[in-house]
C-alpha cells in the first residue's frame, strides 16, 4: 500500500489478504509460513528435552594438528590467556573454548569449577590438602601439577 491510504483500496486489500489467509487452512497455518512453523517445532523439540547432553569429545589443536580427545580422559581444564588448556594425563592441548561455556556444555557430575579459571575430572582428584596459609590444593591422578581451590568453591569440599 502507498500512502495516502484510500479507503477504497483499504479494503479491497484487506479483503484478498482475508482470502489467501483463508486458502491455507488453519489460522496457525495461515499465520507462519512453512519454514517458520518448521523452525517452531525444532525448537519446540529442543525444550522439550531440557539440556542438550554433555559434551563427550573436545576437538583441540595439539602442536599443528587437531585432536579429538574423550572429556573422560581429561584431568582438567585450566584457563591460559585467550586459551583454554586441556590436560591429559597423557598430552596437553589447547582450545578457544572459555571456561564459562564448559562449565555449561559439561556434566557437572563429572567436573566440577574449583577456581573461576579451572575445571577438574572429580575421577582425576588424588587428594585435597591444605597448604600454610590455608589454601585448599588439589593432587591430580596421573598429573603433578596441584590445583588451587579457591575460596568461593571451598564449601565442594567442606566434609573433607
């Protein structure tokens, strides 16, 4: 429609917009177009499951060459710069992935946040001990590095 808007040419517009609404079927139908109506039920499917499952392969760059690596098999996760270290007791490899959408796209069963840059296998964790100023550090299986717990994820191990 072009302005001005004529009356006349109002409803005759309104009138053959009525009409092919009609042809369609269902005022759901006539209201999305196919692809929408598709994508509504996509997503639809998407909630109705809840949370899509936790990531079982991380793809990381190992030297020059990309690796699929099992998440069972990873000790931890460790912030580094604009990296994202993962380590294994057998490599270490780096991702883009930053911690905070692990922590999400991961079973928090499996991994728990000690620090707000670390994540660590709760399989992979040998001992919790506390250093002299009172610090929780974390032994890893298979690892000599010792993780720090900060004091905001303290309480995961207040029974121990």
């Amino acid at each position: 429609m072009l302005k001005p808007a004529e009356a006349q040419r109002l409803q005759l517009t309104a009138q053959r917009i009525r009409q092919r609404l009609a042809s369609r079927g269902t005022p759901e139908e006539a209201a999305a177009p196919p692809l929408q109506q598709l994508l509504h039920q996509l997503a639809g499917r998407l909630h109705a499951g809840g949370t899509p499952p936790p990531l079982e392969w991380i793809q990381a760059q190992v030297g020059q060459s990309i690796q699929m690596i099992p998440v069972a098999e990873v000790l931890f996760f460790i912030s580094d710069e604009k990296y994202t270290r993962v380590q294994t007791a057998q490599q270490e490899a780096l991702i883009r992935k930053p911690i905070k959408e692990l922590v999400e796209e991961l079973d928090p069963r499996q991994f728990w946040q000690i620090h707000r840059s670390t994540l660590v296998n709760v399989g992979a964790i040998a001992s919790v001990t506390r250093d002299p100023r009172g610090r929780q550090i974390l032994g890893v299986r298979g690892h000599p590095e010792r993780l720090e717990v900060s004091r905001s994820y303290a309480g995961l191990f207040k029974g121990m």
